[in-house]
C-alpha cells in the first residue's frame, strides 16, 4: 500500500545522523534523488534538511537519496518488562516458606517443577497457600484454558483488578531479593518495527545448531542473513526473545547486528550473515600458515571494541569465548550470542556456564559483571594466539578452578607477543577490580595493532 502524502501531517521529532527507521508504507520517489522503497525496509538517517519532513537517507544496499519522514517510524529498542515478583525455580515448600505473614492476596509466580515450560501463581488465603498451575501453550499463559494473556504481566495485572475464579485478587507481590527478572512483550517487537513477514524469508541451508534452536543461512532482501530459529517454542520463547530485545539496543561495527524477529508458531531471530563463521573454527582450519600475527591484532582489537562499548552500556556478556566471535567476509571480527546478557552487576540463580572461560568469583559466587567479563576474555585471547586450542589443555575440568585459585596461570602460546600476554595475566587477576577496564585494553591493543605488520 502507498500512502499519499498528507500536506496537514507534520513530523514533530528531530533525528540525528545515524538513526535508524523503518517503512511503514511505499514510497516510489518521484525525482532521482528521492529514495524510493518498500514497507518493512530500513533505512538509516545520513542527514536532515531544512524542511522537518525530509531526510537524506541511506538504504541497506548503500544508496542515498531524499524520503518524507511521514513514511517511516524510528526504530524502537524492546525492553525487558519488570517482573518482581517472579522467583525463578523455587521449590513449592520454599514458596511457602516465603510467603510470610500469610495475608490474603500476598503472592508470587515461581517456574514449575514438576511441569518444565508452565509457572505456579503461589498466592495466600485465610493462612493457607493455594498454587495454581499456569499453563503456557502456543505462545500463551493460561490458568482456567478460559482466559489467555500474552505474558506473566498481563496475567498479573488481570487477576489484581479481579480474582476471576481465584480464591482471591492478587494484592501485594512477594518481590525477590536481588536479581529481579524481566519479560518481553511480543507486541513490542511489532511496535518498534523490528518484525519481518515469514513471506519475506528464505531459509537456504542449515550452518549449525545452538542450545535453543537451529540456526540457518537465509535470504532476505536480496542478502544473506542468519536465521536463528527457536527448537522448543514453550520452554523457550522468553529466553529468545530476551537475546531479541537485548540487540534491539546495540548498534557497533563490531557487534552482530539484529535484523528483525519472524513471529507466529515458530520464532526466528534475524541477523546479519557472517560468511567466515566463528572464531575457533577460523583459526583451526586456517592455522599459523594462513593466518597472520596482523589478523590475530585486528580480531582481538575488534573483539575488545566490541566489548568495551558493552562495558559502557553497563551490560554484561557472560558468555564471551572465541566460539561467540563471528568473522565476516571483510575478515572484520564481531561478538554474537546474546543469550546470557544482563544489565549491571547482578548475580543468577542456576544456570550452566562454561568453566574454563568463566572468572573464579562468577563460579563460586554468581557475581558476574565487566570483570568477569574481562577474565573470559583474556582466555580468548589465549585461545586467538594458540590459534584455537581449548584452554587448560592438560588438566581436568574439575580441577581448573582449583589450580587457578592456587596461582596457576597457562603459559604464553607459542609466538605470542610480551604485551598480549601481559594483558591475559591482567585480565586473570583473582580481585576483579584489578583487573583492566575494555576501554584500557583497547587503548593498548590500538597501540600495538598500529606497530604490527
């Protein structure tokens, strides 16, 4: 559909260069500097122009030209909704426990032990606890298979304003002590103009499998995508989409960008293609032979820029290993995998983490933060100058931890430049504030990248 454009509409907000918005109808252009372009497209601000209603713009194929800014809408980040009330994976009898003074209507909303994928509404009447099991299907939550919402706020706020067959309204929440969980709201994704028709997608070959789903080489729009496709839609749709709304927020040359989300019975995360694979694999198969001590500067540069624009967002990775590094066809380096991103410092209730990337004080106290991210990376960096070999190579995996808290640290790889491995013994300092800062390593490595040849 083509809008015709409404003389009366006038666009009230000013963007700035760099920003990125999103089609809502055609535009065919009508000089040859005008821009045209299709619903759905995205565009990004190269600069405004005396009159409000127009912008210069750049395409995803790199052509410029002139649009009316009433055609489009910015591009919106997702955010995570708050959810205090939700304690994760707790046992009945420690809901109970918790619930305490048992006054009517006080409640929480815990992860089902004994149904994985559906939740428990726990909530207190007359001294007593009454659990109610919260199914999810087919992307939705139930209580009676009555009334269906969208997501646990949703259902909240309905049973707050009505006890609608409850033994009672929810009153007051019990709010977890630390870490407080969020939730995505699919309509968000919608609102922002992140979403993609399925029409719109061509998957071409299956490239590998990852905890949560399979992830394919796709077209769309005339490039080659990733398309990230989520496995087991109920017991994991909210942690796919978290990794969504996480990336609706960072924009860096070094970071795998989001393209949109594919909504309906399977959801599809898409990104941009990085023809070279990861990290590891590209140094495994390629070696010392191919690759050179100029490569290995400039993907521990782009690796560390990444990172540190993060660090200045106060998120934390959690997950930063060379198999997360993705290499693009301009051998640039970029870091994916957003599935264990928090904001801030935080701790996390369970959870599998790789052990020989993880920093002492995570392992043993789930204290993650831009230190404990800083320690996995100066295992990369071990990994990128041993040219992929996996850390530790001669002691077990249970008994990493305990060397490391000994004092044992891995010898510099072969040919590994004094300053890198400088910086890996910084990074694996036991006391996480003294270890560098991303922005201090980065001014380092630019240093040494403008020396290597």
């Amino acid at each position: 559909m083509t809008m015709p454009m409404d003389q009366n509409h006038q666009h009230q907000e000013k963007w700035s260069n760099g920003t990125q918005v999103v089609a809502n109808y055609n535009f065919e252009g009508s000089n040859p500097d005008d821009l045209p372009f299709k619903k759905g497209d995205v565009i990004t601000i190269v600069q405004s122009t005396r009159d409000p209603n127009w912008y210069k713009g750049q395409n995803e194929h790199g052509q410029e030209g002139m649009f009316p800014a009433t055609y489009v809408q910015k591009r919106r980040e997702v955010h995570l909704q708050a959810m205090p009330w939700y304690h994760g994976k707790i046992e009945r009898k420690t809901a109970e426990e918790l619930l305490n003074p048992r006054e009517d209507g006080l409640f929480l909303i815990r992860e089902s032990v004994n149904y994985p994928g559906d939740y428990t509404l726990s909530v207190c009447h007359q001294r007593k606890v009454e659990h109610y099991r919260i199914i999810y299907h087919k992307n939705q939550m139930t209580i009676d298979e009555e009334t269906y919402f969208d997501n646990l706020s949703q259902l909240v706020e309905h049973y707050q304003n009505d006890a609608d067959g409850l033994c009672t309204k929810l009153i007051r929440a019990l709010p977890k002590k630390g870490d407080s969980f969020g939730a995505v709201r699919i309509q968000d994704f919608e609102a922002g103009g992140w979403v993609i028709q399925k029409k719109d997608l061509q998957e071409i070959e299956l490239i590998g499998r990852g905890e949560f789903g399979d992830v394919y080489k796709g077209l769309y729009k005339n490039q080659f995508v990733a398309v990230k496709q989520l496995k087991d839609q109920d017991r994991a749709a909210q942690a796919f989409l978290k990794e969504a709304s996480v990336m609706t927020s960072l924009r860096h040359p070094n970071l795998v960008q989001l393209i949109g989300v594919v909504l309906g019975d399977t959801i599809r995360l898409v990104t941009e293609f990085m023809g070279k694979g990861n990290l590891v694999e590209y140094l495994r198969s390629r070696g010392r032979s191919v690759i050179q001590k100029k490569d290995q500067i400039d993907f521990a540069t782009d690796t560390c820029a990444a990172m540190e624009y993060l660090e200045s967002k106060k998120l934390v990775h959690r997950d930063l290993a060379a198999r997360n590094i993705l290499i693009n066809e301009n051998n640039t380096a970029k870091v994916s995998d957003f599935g264990l991103a928090k904001y801030g410092d935080y701790s996390t209730e369970g959870g599998k983490f790789p052990i020989k990337w993880t920093a002492p004080e995570a392992l043993k106290n789930n204290k993650f933060s831009n230190k404990s991210d800083m320690w996995s990376y100066g295992i990369l960096l071990w990994e990128l100058y041993s040219f992929g070999r996996v850390p530790y190579p001669r002691i077990p995996l249970a008994d990493v931890v305990m060397h490391v808290e000994k004092g044992y640290r891995m010898e510099a790889p072969e040919g590994c430049p004094k300053q890198i491995y400088n910086l890996m013994l910084k990074a694996w300092n036991l006391n996480p504030a003294d270890r560098p800062t991303f922005k201090e390593a980065l001014a380092e490595l630019q240093n040494l990248r403008s020396t290597t040849v």
